[in-house]
DNA sequence: CCTACCGATCGGTAGG
DNA sequence: CCTACCGATCGGTAGG
C-alpha cells in the first residue's frame, strides 16, 4: 500500500476504475465527465480510450464488480452458520462491511444502474435479485423453523432490511468513533428485535 | 381534474414544475436537460426562463415544496395521537401516503439535493432535520414512558426506519394490489415489532 | 412564447 | 498517452 492506501501495483486501468468509482459515486454518473476522470488520473480525456471500450462500459464494470463483492461476502458469512437469527445477523454484518470498505460502490450499485442501457440494466437486476433472495431465504426459514413470527410479511421484511442497509452510506464513517461491528450489531438488533421489549 | 389527473387551472409554471418533477426522479436533475422539460411542457427551451430563473432554481423550489409536504404531513398526522407506539405508526402512514402521491418527489426530495448550490444544500438539510427530529422525538418519547425498550440506540431506529421509508418509492406502486393503510401497517409493524416473536 | 443564437462542454475518434 | 478535432448538446439570453 502507497500513502493513498492504493496498491503499488495498480495499473492505469485500475486507476481509472477506482477514480470513476468516487467520482460516479459522489456526483453520480451523468454529473462526472470523462474529463473529469482524466484530470484525476492526470491524464486527457482522449486517452482514457485506450484502457476504456468508453462511460457507459465503465459504469457497467464497476456496478458487476459492486454486486459480486455484496453476493460473494453474504454466502462466505452464511457458511458455517446454522440459527437463523445468527444468519440475518451476518448478512447484516456483511453488508455494513462492504459498505464502510466502499460506500460509494454502494451508491453506484444501488442508485446509479438507471443509467445503463436497457440489456445491462436487466443483467444487473438479475444480479441484484439473487442478493435480495438470500435475505428471503433466511427469513423465510427463520419463519419456517417458528424462530420468527409466523404472521411476518416476508416481502416487507427484507424491503425493510435492505432500505435501512442501503441508507447507511448516507450516514455511516468508516472512519467513525463506534467499530464497525458495533454498528452492526446496533443496526441488527433494531431490525430483528424492533422497537418493542424484548 | 382533466384527462391527464391534472387540474385544469394549471398555468405553463405549475406545468413546468409538474413536467420537471417527472423528470428529475425518473432520470435525475444532470441527466435531464431543459430542452426535455421544454419538450414534454409543449414548448422550446428559451420560452422556459420567462416562467422560472433557471435549472437550480427549478429544483430547490420541487425539493422545498416536496418537504414541506412531509413535515406537513407528519405534523398533522401526530396531532390527536397520544401513545409514541400510535404516533409512530401515524409518521410511517404519513410518510407512506406522501409517496405513493409522489414516488417521483419522494426521489428528488431525498437524492437530488446534492446538486444544488452550498447554500440551497445547508438550507434543504436543515429541514430534512427537522424532519428526522419528528421521529426522533416521537421514539425518546416512547423510550422515555418505557412503551419502547430502554437499550434502544435511537439514532440507529430513526435512521432505520427513515432508510427503509426511503426505499419505498423503488417497490411501492400507487396502483399496486394492496391499498395504502395495508401496506402502511405492515411496514409499522415489521420496523416497530422487528421479526422475533411478539 | 418563438427565432436565432451564445460560449462551453459533452463522449468519443483519427493519427501519430 | 498526446494533439487536434468531430458533431451534438448543454443552460441560458437578446430581441421581438
């Protein structure tokens, strides 16, 4: 790691990924030019082509990437646990890791896809889906099993889960005063346990 | 009303700014342009300004009307309410009613503030707080009669609950299978009561 | 509200 | 990776 906490190794395509990354992710896609990327990579514009198939591509490359890291951490935090509580939990767990470690990945993955063509945006539906269903599926056995109630709305439950978890970028520091797994367990305790004694 | 759901007494401003809203939380405020606003509204793009002062202007007037829809809103939906588990459940309808109106400001309101203005930005954030001390307001109270637990970390349920209200607008459909109280109570009932037995 | 236009900037390319 | 450039489009204005 150099003084940015960049690789040494990074070539000039990954800087340009991780550049385009917090600028589409701070101002979004249609606000950054490709101007803009160049100057922060300390290049002009014409010749981010060279690395680039070209804006759209990029976007596309670094939502896939997003996704794949999202899906990849959730089922490496499911293997080995058994409870249902304990599952939703590290799901949560996982998700505010990938976040704090990227929450502008997050903002792209999550907001930004409108602007892909109609074939890409569908791709990534189908990506996002899968994320989705894995929450369902914990849920639902926890239902199943009578660890939850019988009476939830599942549906609900997980719209419930990911808008609370896709609205932590807007409020959460890597660099904050509380651990990570302090927040998380917070924010997986008000979701699972809810407002109510306990 | 006429045809379209829209008033017959709209003049070409009230026009823009419905036009505009459309827009802005559909393809976001960068990604659209004044000559698409123009277009839909019926008219070029010069003959917009001899009714607003420009872009920016359009979109903080859109974020500050849609606010204050929600402060409204939620103010008068506490007004009679007496339990903090009742007055909770009235804010979520509240918030739920204003999106289903308006999915598209709901939008706006919460993502397109970012490019407005340093001013405009400091002067929309202040009434998104007034906004979120609602909430917080109504929870501390609720933990303060002992309706709510005690242990609760209440900016972590507001942020919460504010998240997954948030994200309504992405899967709530006004015309959707179930009507509005439905689905609002469901919502209440999975942020207050969470999944665990009850 | 239209005609006609301004300078600036956009994504992207040819050729080296 | 730069020079030099393409046509298209941007927000906005002057004058009527």
């Amino acid at each position: 790691m150099n003084g940015n906490g960049t690789s040494e190794l990074e070539g000039p395509r990954e800087a340009i990924i991780r550049v385009a990354t917090g600028l589409f992710g701070e101002r979004g896609f249609p606000a950054t030019s490709m101007r803009d990327i160049a100057r922060e990579v300390g290049i002009l514009a014409g010749s981010l082509y060279a690395h680039i198939d070209g804006k759209e591509t990029l976007l596309l490359e670094i939502i896939e990437t997003g996704i794949a890291e999202y899906i990849d951490e959730a089922v490496a935090a499911l293997t080995g646990k058994n409870g249902s509580e304990e599952r939703l939990r590290a799901l949560i767990r996982a998700h505010l890791d990938v976040v704090a470690r990227g929450p502008r990945t997050t903002k792209i993955v999550f907001h930004q896809w409108r602007y892909l063509s109609e074939d890409h945006r569908a791709l990534v539906r189908h990506r996002r889906d899968e994320y989705e269903e894995l929450f369902v599926q914990v849920v639902q056995a926890g239902v199943d099993e009578g660890i939850f109630a019988a009476d939830l709305d599942v549906p609900t439950v997980v719209r419930s889960i990911l808008g609370a978890l896709n609205w932590t970028p807007e409020w959460l520091r890597a660099d904050g005063a509380d651990p990570i797994d302090v927040v998380a367990q917070r924010l997986a305790d008000t979701l699972i346990l809810g407002l109510c004694h306990r």
